[in-house]
C-alpha cells in the first residue's frame, strides 16, 4: 500500500488542506468569545507569541512524523522505530480521538449549515435567536439531518480521492472562506462607531486586569494557542505522509499558523466592530456568534444577507476540517486494513454515522444524560475528552517520540524537519523541546482539569459594566 500511496499535487495544496484542518470553529467561534472575555488587544498579543514558541515547534513535530514515516499514525511509529513500546497504545488512542472528535463537531458543523439555509430561505426571525436555537437543537429530526448531511459532505468529498475530492475542494472553499472574510470585514469596518471596536480588538490595554488577573489572561491566550490548531490526535501528521521534501517543515508550519491566526483575526474584525457599533457588549461568552450577533445582524441594512454570509463563512470553517479529519479517519482505515479508499468509506461512514447520533440526541430526546454535571450535555464530554485530555496528552506524546532517544529521537527528527528549502530548527532547540515544552504541556494539562472540576469560587460583583460596555454606551 505504501509504493501506491497518493500525494497532495502541490504545495499550495498542503498548506490549505492543512490549514483548512487548523481553520475551524475554534477560530471563528471560541476565538473571538475568548477575546471578548479577556479584554482585546492584550489577549491577540499574547495568543500570537504563544503559537510561535509553542505551536510552531508542535506542528513541526507532527508533521515529521508523518513525511518520515509516510503513513498515517496507524502505523507511522512502527516505520520509526523497531521499539514503539507504549506508542502502540497511543496510537490506538490517537485514532479513537479522531473518531470522538468527529462525533460532537459533525453536529456543529450540521448547525453551521443549518443557519445560512433558514436566513436565506427566511423560515428564521433572527430578532429574537434564542427562540430559534431552542426550537432547532430541540428538534431531534432537525438534529439529526444536518449532522448527518455535513458527515455526508466530509465522506463524499473524501470519496472523489485526495487530489481531485480533498485537496480541490478544500482549496475552492479556503478561497471562498477568504473572500467572504474580506468583504464581511470591508463592510463592517466602515459602520459607523466601528473604529471603537476596531481599537478594542488591537489597541493593547491593561484595563482588562482590573477584573480578570493576569494568570488569567495567559492561561486562555496558552490554552487557545494549543488548541486551534488541532494538534495531538494526527490529524495534521497524515497530510505531512502526503506533501514532497521540497521544503522545510517549520517553513511550511509558520505558514499554516499565518493563514490559522489570520482567519481568527479577521473574524474578530468582523464581530468587534459589529458589537460595538451596535453598542452590544462582547464579552458575552459562548452565546457571542449565535445569540448575539444575530441581534446584531437584525439591525444591519440589508442584515439578513450579511448574517447569510457571516453563517456561510462559519459552515465553510467548520466543513473543511469535516473533510480533513474524515480524510485521516479513512486512511487510518486504509492503512489498517490493506484495503481500498471507497471499501474505507464504505466501513467507516455508516459506523461514524451511527456514533455521531448520541450527540445530536443530546440536546432534545437524550437531554437527560448531563454526564459532566447539570446542565451540560453529551456534547460537553465528548468535546471535553478531546480537547482537555486528547489533545495536550497526544501533542506531549509527539514531541517525546521526536526527542526521545529511546523512540526515533532529535538528530533523526532534525533531519526530517531541515530537508528541503526553507525555515529551519536550530539544533539549540532540543532543550527546549526536550524539557520546557512537554513541562508547559503538562501544566496546561494539569491547570485545565482543576479548572474543570475544582469547586469555582464566587465571582466578585463588578463595580462597573461588562468589558466593553463602558466604551459603547453613549
């Protein structure tokens, strides 16, 4: 199966394949809610110094991984090295997290495709969104066709092949996503009372840590810099199996971080100053892109087709990385039974089909399952072992396998990652990522679970209104 693998045809297919993995709701959806919260500027700053130090040197590491080994991560470490030991385990764990993500985010995504349909169609009174989400996510039929419909766009994308399905239409759709991007932002920027937004999104200010602490503010600007670029679970280790050694692994990593962190600040160019010329507070949590910014879009002129638009960006997000993972999902298949691409999808859409039902079940006929206590809901755990345990623990068990002389080791890994033209990895970096990377991974790790089930103590009543709130009230 290996001398008959197939490959990206180009470059500039694996950096938006790639990036259109990274490119996801964590962009478009917790990026700009997680700005709001922790007070702009100060926050982006940190966010992009973070992805340097630590994403760029993680998604190296995957990447290596799989152009080394040219195998997904079904087998990627037995290629590397005759003593897998433990990373035979890990790759089985690694290969079920790409199958527990897709099981809750399907039903996001099926969300994101519902929105833009019912703006267009108008069978939606965006003035009063909370009423409709209520009403949609209540509806197990309604729940259970659009999870269903985005899992059968990612399978049958992935069934026209990697060339012609994944790599061309993923392709088409990062350039539609940067066009409505752009034009969303052109036209949001020039309302009137946008510039406060605008200098609330990049003009740093210390004001934020008169209510949140400083701690604060880098544990969610680290915690995001791990997270949005869907690192750990070899996800971005397969499409490394597939691009050439015309260039340097770290070259091409900077520029999939470039494109991630330019899609999630232009987002936020489109919310803030929308929010804010609207004088709608942003710092309004989760709620931010489907309770908010309706309200926000209801006020607009010609605001249905902006909010269209806004929701077709969002689907376009969430689709790619439906397409990227599922791609991984089915070459694992491939790989793991020597068999053909369509005899993959054939075993693994109607399987993935079937476990993404629960999730979609878990707002309307299985509410009652609250499995992280009251009020949270199937897709609350399925998202929290991913994001919280999957992710920091499968990143930590790339950057050992990479550095650790027991597995494949740095001079190996090194080599890997310098070959072709472009950026390279200092050999002074082993240290640093031998000791005080996986150690920053495991705190990140350790901080989060605490965080997660540690009794949160009372939240002081705030002497002034909300971040942003001041600002925009006349």
């Amino acid at each position: 199966m290996n001398e008959k693998r197939e490959t990206l045809a180009t470059s500039l297919g694996f950096l938006l394949v790639s990036a259109g993995c990274a490119v996801g709701l964590g962009n478009v959806w917790r990026f700009p809610y997680i700005v709001g919260q922790n007070g702009g500027a100060l926050f982006v700053a940190l966010y992009i110094v973070f992805l340097v130090i630590f994403g760029l040197p993680m998604l190296t590491a995957e990447f290596a991984v799989g152009r080394a080994s040219q195998h997904s991560v079904v087998s990627s470490y037995h290629v590397l090295t005759p003593r897998p030991g433990l990373f035979r385990f890990i790759a089985k764990l690694q290969v079920a997290a790409n199958w527990l993500l897709m099981m809750f985010y399907a039903t996001v995504a099926g969300w994101m495709l519902a929105y833009p349909t019912a703006l267009i169609s108008r069978t939606w009174d965006f003035s009063a969104p909370e009423t409709y989400f209520g009403n949609f996510v209540g509806n197990a039929n309604l729940q259970l066709f659009w999870t269903v419909l985005a899992l059968l766009i990612g399978f049958g994308v992935c069934a026209l092949g990697l060339k012609k399905g994944v790599e061309n239409v993923t392709k088409k759709m990062m350039m539609m996503l940067f066009l409505l991007l752009i034009g969303l932002c052109c036209y949001v920027i020039s309302l009137p009372g946008a510039e406060l937004g605008v200098s609330f999104y990049l003009k740093p200010s210390l004001e934020i840590l008169n209510e949140r602490s400083l701690s604060q503010v880098v544990f969610d600007a680290l915690g995001q810099s791990f997270f949005t670029l869907s690192l750990g679970i070899g996800s971005m280790s397969i499409f490394g199996s597939y691009t050439s050694r015309k260039y340097t692994l770290a070259g091409e990593s900077a520029k999939i971080i470039a494109i991630d962190t330019m899609v999630a600040l232009l987002a936020g160019l489109i919310i803030f100053p929308a929010c804010f010329a609207f004088k709608v507070s942003p710092d309004q949590g989760p709620s931010l892109i489907f309770m908010t910014l309706p309200k926000v879009f209801a006020q607009m002129p010609a605001g249905r087709w902006i909010g269209a638009a806004f929701f077709t960006f969002l689907a376009l997000a969430a689709l790619t990385t439906v397409i990227a993972v599922i791609e991984n999902i089915v070459a694992m298949a491939m790989e793991a039974r020597n068999c053909s691409r369509g005899k993959a999808i054939l075993i693994t859409a109607p399987l993935l089909i079937a476990l993404s039902i629960p999730c979609a079940l878990g707002f309307n006929k299985l509410a009652f399952i609250q499995p992280l206590g009251s009020g949270t809901s199937i897709l609350d755990l399925e998202d929290f072992l991913v994001s919280n345990i999957a992710l920091p623990l499968g990143a930590l068990a790339f950057l050992i396998f990479c550095v650790s002389k027991r597995y494949w080791g740095w001079d190996a890994f090194l080599k890997e990652v310098n070959t072709g033209t472009g950026l390279r990895l200092a050999n002074g970096l082993r240290f640093y990522m031998t000791w005080i990377l996986p150690f920053i991974l495991l705190t990140v790790f350790t901080a989060s679970l605490l965080i997660k089930f540690l009794p949160a103590k009372p939240a002081p009543t705030p002497d002034k209104a909300p971040v942003g709130e001041q600002q925009v009230t006349p």
